[in-house]
C-alpha cells in the first residue's frame, strides 16, 4: 500500500483517537479505514458504563463506512499510544471478516512511530464468515 495513504490512515485514526470517550479504562484508541473505491472513514472508541455496551475504535470505524454505503474493506490502521500497538481484539477481528477479505490489510500503529503489518488472512486462520451460510 502507498506509503502516501498510510500517512493519511494514520492521520485519521489520530484525529478520532484524540476523540476517544474513554473515562473507564483510560485507553484511546483511533482507526481508521481505506474501502474499496479509495473512501476513508475514521472512529475512536466509544466507553459506557455498563462496560459491555462499549464499541471498539475498529467496529466504529467500520460502521461508519457501512453507514454511508462502502462495504468492502481494504484496509485499517489502529492507532493507539502504547508502547506495542495493540491488534485488533477478536470482536473487532469477526466484523471485520464480513465486509473484508484474507488479503485485507491491518496496521497496527502507535505514536512513536512504530508500525506492523498484517493481513485479515494472518490474523484469523480458519475463520467464520459470511461464505459459511451460502
Ligand atoms: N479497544 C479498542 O478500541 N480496540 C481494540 O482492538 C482493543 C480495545 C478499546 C475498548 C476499550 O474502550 C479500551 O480499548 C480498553 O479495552
């Protein structure tokens, strides 16, 4: 992927990221998502206090792409500022198999500049989705 579109990911994801609504566990966390078409959308996480209503900066990313009517995913970057950047948790991992491919491309980043590189394929082996109910 262009290094040039990276940059704007990252870019993004840090501007949700400063935006993250996080008073529980304190962890912010910014996304951002290249569709196919060359569409981006960003999100942060989103904290409740039930906890388990709280939505991931990945899943809202995404959402916000499917909102507007991008449904196939090429590929995402998480920003957070820890010292390794987290991957994507398994939750945010199953939505992004249903809009997304093997060859789907996920960048974990952090602010100090380090970045990794996955495919979806990597990440879930063997996994569920939506080709299984066909
Ligand atoms: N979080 C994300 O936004 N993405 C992940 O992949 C892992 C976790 C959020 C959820 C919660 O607001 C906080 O980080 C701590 O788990």
């Amino acid at each position: 992927m262009e290094p040039n579109l990276i940059a704007k990911l990252k870019e993004l994801a840090h501007e949700a990221f400063k935006n993250s609504y996080s008073p529980y566990s304190h962890f912010k966390v910014g996304a951002a998502v290249v569709m196919k078409g060359g569409s981006l959308f960003s999100g942060c996480n989103v904290e409740n206090a039930s906890y388990g209503a709280t939505v991931c900066a990945e899943r809202n990313a995404l959402f916000q792409a499917v909102s507007k009517g991008h449904k196939e995913l090429e590929a995402i970057l998480i920003l957070t500022d820890q010292e390794h950047p987290w991957p994507p948790c398994g939750m945010c991992r199953q939505v992004m198999l249903e809009f997304g491919s093997p060859e789907t491309k996920v960048f974990t980043a952090n602010l100090n500049g380090t970045l990794n590189q996955f495919t979806l394929g990597q990440l879930c082996p063997e996994s569920f989705t939506p080709g299984n109910l066909s």
